[in-house]
C-alpha cells in the first residue's frame, strides 16, 4: 500500500515538472520573440527630448535668428532684383512695342476682372458725374463712385464711411492735418497756379486717393485691375483693354508681379521736392497723374493695402492724392511704368494744339491707341462717345490719335 502511494506521489510529481518544463519553454520562447522589440519611450523620455531642443534654440537664439534675418532679406533681395529686372524689360516693351492691336481689344471678356473708382465732390457731382455715367461707364461692370460727401443718388460714398473702412477718423484726421509746407514763394506761386484755392472741396479731394483704394479692394476683392479716374475724365475701354491684355501684362500678372502705371509726372511740392522736377541735382520721382487714370494690377494694391493708414498720416502734408499714392509706391518699391503716350492728362483740343510738342506726349504717333483723356467737359464727352461708337461699329477698330486729330485739330501733323 505504501509502495502504491509512493508510485502515485512518482507519477504526480513527473506530471508538474513536465507542465513547468513545458511553461517554463513557452515563457522562453516569449522573450526571445520580445527580445527584438522596441521598448516604448516613456513620459519622461519625450519631456526630456523637448527640452534638450528648447535648451539648443535658447543657447543658440541669437545666431538662429541672425540666420532668419539674413535669409529673409536675402529673399527680399532676390524679389526686388527680380522686379527691376521685370520693370526695365517692361518699360523696354512699352516704349518699343505697340501696346495696342486691334485682336486684343476684347473689353467684353475683361469688364468683369476691372474695377473703378470715380473721384469726384459733393460741388460738382450734378454737374459732371452724368458725363461719364452716360457713355463710357455704362460698359463698366464694377465701379465705386467716392466723393467729399455721400450721395445716395449717385450711390456715392464720402470721406466719412471711407476713413472708418481704414480705421481712421475723418474729423481727428483733420484737426491734426499739418499745413501745406511751402518753403519759397516761388513754390507758393506755382502751387497758387496748378490748384484752384477757392473751393473747399478741392482741399478735400487729395484725402480720396488713398482710402478710396482701399474701400475699392474691399468692395470688389480680387479683380485683375483697379483704376482710379476723375468725373472728366474719358476713357476707351477697348483700347484700355487692348492695353490690359497685352502680354507682359499678363505675364505680370502670371507671376505675381505688381504694376503701377499710368502719365508720370514728376513730384513736386511734396517731400521737399523743387517744383522744377530735379532736386540737388536729382530727376524727382515719377508718379501716375490721378486725372488720367491710375492703374493698379491686384498684385500692386495687395502690397499697398497694409500700407495705406500708414501712408495716409505719412504724407498728410502733400497737397495731391495722387502724388500720396506714387510715395507711397516709392516706399514699396514698386516702380511706375510710364504710359503717358496713351493715357492723357489734358483734353483733346488742348493735346493736339499745346501739349503734344512735350514730353511725353511728343513720342505719340498716329496709329497709337488712346486710352483716355482728362480735362473732358459736356461737349467732348458727347464727341469721343459718338465717334468711338462710329470707328468700332463701323470698322470693328481701335480708336487712334489720327481719328481724333483729324475732327479737333485738322491741320495737325504728326512727325
């Protein structure tokens, strides 16, 4: 009996070793599975790793950032000799390309891409606005019509709504305004005969400019082209889009290039530049003449948008608004692209009579389209319509200088 309980402990016994046997292989193949996996990091181990590299920036903080610098200015660099680069090529094609050819004029396909903005004040809205608002901007899908004073009859905003759309008050702006700084009367003189003194609202339109491109961007974002105009002032639209469409515009605008043009006069009277065009020495900066038509690609007036309060308060002395906008131009570094030969700062008789014989007028030839001329009253307003409906209805062409030439001034010869 003894001998049957000591076999049975045997046979248990070998049982448990052979099941720990067995366990103890199975847990061995475990580990060895496990042996080659990666073990997690811990809490800790990431914390740690986030603070070696705070540790590295703040250690090496200043000449990161000496780095950061150097390579945004070096990007900047490489942009600004890019447009330099563009601009001399341009102004290269300007003055050696015919800008307008009758294939191109397509202003139908363009309307939607191009807004204006029409200066005009609360003195002489009634009498002038109609003129433009009854021929040549009928056509003109997207405008905004800015004035001294709203209007709800020409849907006309006023300094007031303008100013409060760049954050500015009107009234602060004009208790703080500096006087005009006319350091000779010789200056004096000059700014006595290029402006009319007598009327208030005079004083008040070299406010527009400036607001009035912005409120023009927020009221129609992302158009091709903004301009800016006056309400005498007449404008072709096909030939304008003959203009617009040209190639190396488009190119500019393909590759984010930013255009400013338009008739470039010299400053004067602003910024302490002599009324004759040439300061020490040195040719004044251009800008483009507001009655003639400032154009702006989308590019342009992106880069001015963040710029304008700033270049509002800036050269609050400057007595014209569109010299404010050509300063402001300069502090970008945007350079103008003359177009003086097309777009007119004075009207057609007086052209052909008195101006012509100057730059840069001068350089106009027969066969050049017309974009727009300034200075236009009742009379002419009616005249160009008629005759732009006649030359395009009846030749399916753009209008040129020799069409008006030979109606306003039929003994005027072209060089």
């Amino acid at each position: 009996m003894h001998r049957n309980a000591t076999n049975n402990q045997k046979v248990t016994s070998g049982k448990l070793n052979s099941r720990h046997s067995k366990s103890k292989q199975f847990m061995n193949k475990i580990s060895a599975n496990t042996t080659n996996i990666e073990k997690p990091k811990g809490r800790g181990q990431g914390i740690t790793g986030q603070f070696r590299v705070l540790a590295f920036l703040k250690r090496n903080y200043i000449f990161i950032s000496i780095i950061l610098i150097f390579a945004v200015a070096l990007l900047w660099s490489a942009s600004r000799l890019y447009y330099g680069f563009f601009y001399s090529v341009l102004e290269d094609k300007v003055d050696n390309t015919n800008l307008g050819s009758d294939k191109d004029a397509n202003w139908e396909a363009l309307s939607s891409r191009v807004a204006f903005a029409i200066k005009t004040g609360a003195e002489v809205i009634e009498e002038r606005f109609p003129n433009p608002n009854n021929t040549w901007l009928q056509r003109a899908k997207n405008y905004l019509v800015v004035s001294d004073l709203a209007d709800s009859r020409y849907d006309a905003v006023g300094l007031k709504e303008m100013f409060e759309s760049v954050g500015l008050s009107l009234e602060t702006f004009l208790e703080n305004r500096q006087p005009l700084l006319l350091s000779s009367s010789s200056q004096k003189k000059t700014l006595e005969v290029t402006v009319d003194q007598t009327k208030t609202g005079w004083w008040q339109d070299r406010e527009k400019n400036l607001p009035g491109f912005h409120m023009l961007w927020k009221k129609f974002p992302y158009m091709d082209w903004y301009i800016m105009c006056d309400d005498d002032t007449f404008f072709f639209l096909d030939g304008l889009a003959a203009i617009l469409q040209h190639p190396i515009f488009q190119q500019a605008m393909r590759e984010e290039i930013p255009i400013y043009m338009g008739n470039q006069f010299n400053v004067a009277l602003c910024e302490g530049y002599d009324p004759s065009g040439m300061t020490n020495g040195t040719l004044n900066p251009w800008f483009a003449h507001g009655g003639s038509g400032i154009i702006v690609n989308y590019w342009a007036l992106e880069a001015l948008m963040d710029m304008i309060p700033w270049c509002m308060q800036r050269f609050q002395d400057c007595w014209a608004g569109d010299i404010k906008i050509g300063l402001c131009f300069q502090e970008l570094g945007i350079q103008i692209v003359p177009m003086g030969t097309h777009f007119i700062a004075v009207d057609p008789k007086s052209f052909f009579d008195t101006y012509y014989s100057q730059p840069p007028y001068k350089q106009s030839k027969s066969q050049d389209i017309v974009a727009s001329f300034h200075h236009c009253d009742d009379e002419e307003f009616a005249f160009l319509f008629s005759l732009q409906q006649q030359i395009i209805g009846k030749n399916k062409q753009l209008v040129r200088f020799k069409d008006i030439a030979d109606i306003v001034s039929p003994h005027f010869h072209f060089p």
